[in-house]
C-alpha cells in the first residue's frame, strides 16, 4: 500500500527499448549533467507516463563497467525522475567513461536533479 493518495503518485516510469524512440531523443534536448548526459523531449502524445532509457558505449568500459554504469543510472531514475520528471516527457541517460560508475552515487543523484532543472527551465 502507498503511503500517496492515487491521485498525488507519481506518473508511472516507462522504460524506452525501440531505436526509434532513442532516435528521437536524440533530437531532442541535451544536457551534460557531470557523470552523464541527459537527453530529453516532450512527446506531446497527451500520454502520462514518463519514459526512461538508460545507454553506455564501448569507451565506458568493458560489460562489467557497462552494465555497472547502467545499473547506477537505473536506480537514480528510479529516485529522481518520478519526482522531477515531467509527465509526457522521455529521458534518456548516457553514461560516460570513468565517471558514471565511479561517481559517489548522492553526487550523481544530485547531477540529474540539476540536469533536469536545466531542461526544464
């Protein structure tokens, strides 16, 4: 049971696995955040739900690095976005090499708050 009425939760996170949908990403605004870059648009589908995807090239490292970059930007989303992202809107985080997986994890938290501060101003 949540602690939120229905109607003050948080838009449900979506996560983005089409290249389409990363290819409009890319279109869309960029923000260096520090340990990352975020990439962000407003679908303008009227659809609440805020989509999420998560991306490490080959210059982060090898799989291990990779995927421990991802997992890291994963569960930031998941502490941040439903709050400071907007309903309607995707995300993309793109991890960069030797930041993203050293980073201390409150320090990257606090760079996709101000990431998405600068998005949306």
């Amino acid at each position: 049971m949540s602690a939120r009425p229905r109607s003050l939760r948080a838009p449900p996170l979506r996560v983005l696995s089409r290249r389409s949908q990363f290819l409009a990403l890319n279109r869309g605004l960029r923000e260096p955040a520090g340990s990352f870059l975020l990439q962000a648009r407003d679908r303008g589908d009227g659809d609440p739900e805020i989509g999420v995807g998560f991306t490490c090239s080959r210059k982060v490292g090898n799989a291990v690095a990779r995927n421990r970059a991802k997992r890291r930007l994963r569960e930031a989303a998941r502490l941040i976005l439903p709050e400071g992202g907007r309903p309607g809107w995707d995300y993309a985080l793109i991890g960069r090499a030797g930041v993203t997986a050293d980073r201390p994890f409150d320090a990257l938290l606090d760079d996709l708050r101000g990431a998405l501060d600068r998005v949306h101003r």
